[in-house]
C-alpha cells in the first residue's frame, strides 16, 4: 500500500509539473487572423520549454473591452471554463482597434472596462497577471489619412499612451505589476507601418503581426525573452510547421523575434534604452542582422552595426555609436543620472558619428579577444519622447562578443 502510495503520488505531481498555464484571451478579430495569436502563444511556449498553455479564446469581431466586462457570457467564461480547482494565471484583453484612440475611440470607458474586466478575473484567481494586447495604427496608405489622424505615428502615440494608461489604472487599483503591455503595436511601429505589416485592408493583421503578436503576449505572459530560445526552425519541425501554414518562414521569425524583444518590458531587455523610434540593429553575416542585442564575432568575421530613425522621428539628428570595452560577465552599469546609458562614460570611445542616421559600420574584425565584449549603444542628440529627456534619446545597448 505504501509503495503504491508513493506511485499515486509521483504521477499526481508529474501532472502538476506538466499543467500548462491558463490563459483566458478576450477580443477580437485582430487576434483571431491567421490561426489566431493564441495558436502562436501555445506554439512559441512549446518551444521555450514550457507545458502547452490552455488558452482559452473568447473573441467577438468588431466588440470592444465594454462587451467583454458587461457580457454575461463572456463574464461567465471566468467562472464556468476550468477544471474545478484551477486558477487564471493571465487574462489577455485586446480591444477594438479604434477605442484607444482619442480621435475616434472612447478612452476613459477602455481604460475603466480594463479595470472591470480585470476585477472580474481577480475576484476568481487572484494571483492572476493583467495582459493588455496592444493594437496598431493603420498602415501606410489608409484612408483615415486623409483627414482624420495626421500621420500613422499619431494615430500610434494615441493607442499606445491610451494602453499604458490602462494597465497604470489597473496597477493602481490593484497593485503594482497586476498589468503588463504586450507592445505589438510598438512593433508594427518599428516597421513603420508597412503595408506587408497588414492584410489587404491594411488594418487587420498580416501573418507577421499575427507572429509578433504571439511573441509580445509570450514575452508578457512568461517573462522570457524571445531571441534567448534556441528555436528549431528545420524543415518539418512543429514550428516550422506552424509558420510555413501562415506563410511565414525562419527568416520572419528571426526578425519578429528581435522586434518582439525590443518591444519587451524593460525588465527582460539585458540593456534597455529610452524606447524612441530609434533602433540599433547587428549581425555576423551572412547571419541575419537585426535588434536581439548580442553578436558573436571572432578575427576575420564580418560585423555589421546599423543605426536607423524610423518614421522620421530622428532624421535629422545628430548621433553617435559609442562602445565599452568589458569583461565577460561584468558589464558596465548604467549611468546613475540617465538609466538608460549604459556605455561608461569615463570608459568609452566613439566608433562612428553622423550629422543624421542612418549610420551603418560593415567591417571585418581584425583580431580576437576572448573573454572580452564590446557594449556598444547608439546616442541621438534629440529630445525622447519615452523617457523624457530634454537633449537625449539612446537605443538599445548590444553586445558583441570576442571568439
């Protein structure tokens, strides 16, 4: 009886240790196109390692947070969905596209639904995690161009500080870090609104923005950073399976992967920068070059660093990419009056300066150093919409180290 016993026991706890978390996902068609972000979700957290998350969708097209904080059904959702005796560990709210907006939308009855919704959930499990799925601007070309929004930076700016606000309120109704923004609209953003980011309608998402969506709320969700996981992207790989049937291939991955991880909360980026429009990209060809911050290089490789403005925010700035010379594991802190420096200042050495970006550096390393890194950051001499600084705005710090 004992050992049986002790056997009822291990396999209880092996099933423990196999629960995936549960995830309820409130909105709309934005997150429903192209299989939907809560297939992404399951398949990236796969892949990171975890237990397949139970996600559980309730998406209602066109409807915004109001509906989904006042519906009887999607309110009994909370109550009515788990096996007995389980929690919520995250509940997602992605709202209209259009209500977050100051212009068109109704911000004060978005950010008050968010907290409604949010003590919906709580008032069941509440050790549950808050996740806003941030919307975007309509892409280049859209008729709300025309008149209504100025530019699709604007448009952005409004969704953006409208989401923000929202998961202030909910902290502050509940404590602080109940809520996290999944910054999927700060990615479509960093691409500058292209329409390849959109379905034809140019405000639904393309495949990539399914993609990056799915990566913003894993980042989120599971405080993982999506660049850190050793992704099998082979030929007949699940994954693989996965982005070949929306289209997508290993290189799309690659690079939703760096805006993903740029767009993270600050916590997860090893050397956060101000968050502006302004984005530093490196590689070791012919590897791809893009924003995940760390490059491998040793004598006779190629490095590629490439400073870019984007939407025109930074165009004609004055800029620098500076470098810190360390040792592996002991990398420079940021600098005590501007967090979001972290090339030292007494210990630094410029690598290229620029009357305006783009700056690009494409050279072949002549030596090899291991044990040594270079932290290298870009520095515009422009005012930062993110932090607030009056002079300054920095990217993120990236990491090349010596072979």
């Amino acid at each position: 009886m004992f050992r049986i016993t002790i056997a009822v026991s291990l396999v209880f706890s092996a099933c423990l240790a196999a629960q995936g978390k549960n995830v309820l996902m409130y909105g709309n068609s934005f997150l429903n196109y192209n299989a939907g972000a809560g297939v992404g979700l399951r398949k990236i957290a796969e892949e990171a390692g975890f237990a397949t998350p139970n996600v559980y969708e309730r998406f209602v097209s066109s409807s915004g947070l109001a509906f989904h904080a006042t519906d009887p059904v999607q309110v009994g959702t909370i109550t009515n969905t788990l096996p007995a005796g389980q929690q919520w560990d995250a509940v997602v709210m992605q709202g209209q596209s259009l209500e977050a907006t100051n212009t068109l939308g109704n911000p004060q009855q978005f950010r008050s639904s968010a907290v409604a919704i949010t003590a919906n959930v709580l008032n069941h499990s509440p050790n549950a995690k808050a996740v806003l799925a941030q919307t975007w601007a309509r892409g280049q070309g859209h008729h709300l161009y025309l008149g209504t929004f100025a530019s699709a930076l604007s448009m952005h700016g409004e969704i953006h500080d409208n989401y923000h606000l929202a998961a202030q309120d909910i902290d502050a109704a509940f404590g602080a870090g109940t809520a996290k923004v999944a910054r999927a609209g700060d990615g479509v953003a960093l691409q500058e609104f292209t329409p390849a980011a959109y379905a034809t309608d140019l405000f639904h998402p393309g495949p990539r923005t399914t993609l990056l969506t799915s990566m913003c709320l894993f980042t989120s969700i599971y405080e993982q950073r999506i660049c850190d996981i050793s992704a099998n992207l082979s030929f007949g790989s699940p994954l693989w399976g996965w982005l070949n049937f929306i289209g997508l291939s290993a290189a799309d991955w690659d690079a939703m992967a760096a805006i993903a991880d740029r767009c993270a909360d600050a916590s997860l980026r090893p050397f956060p920068g101000s968050g502006d429009q302004l984005l530093l990209e490196s590689g070791n060809p012919p590897g791809p070059t893009n924003a995940c911050g760390h490059v491998a290089v040793g004598a006779g490789d190629y490095l590629v660093l490439q400073l870019t403005s984007r939407n025109g925010v930074y165009d004609q700035a004055p800029a620098v990419l500076l470098a810190t010379a360390f040792v592996n594991g002991a990398p420079p802190s940021p600098f005590p009056s501007l967090p979001e420096l972290h090339v030292d200042p007494t210990n630094m050495f410029v690598l290229q300066s620029t009357p305006s970006p783009p700056a690009t550096i494409f050279t072949v390393v002549p030596f090899s150093l291991p044990g040594l890194s270079l932290l290298v950051q870009a520095v515009a001499f422009a005012p930062s919409t993110a932090s607030g600084h009056p002079s300054l705005t920095t990217t993120e710090g990236h990491v090349i180290e010596f072979q």
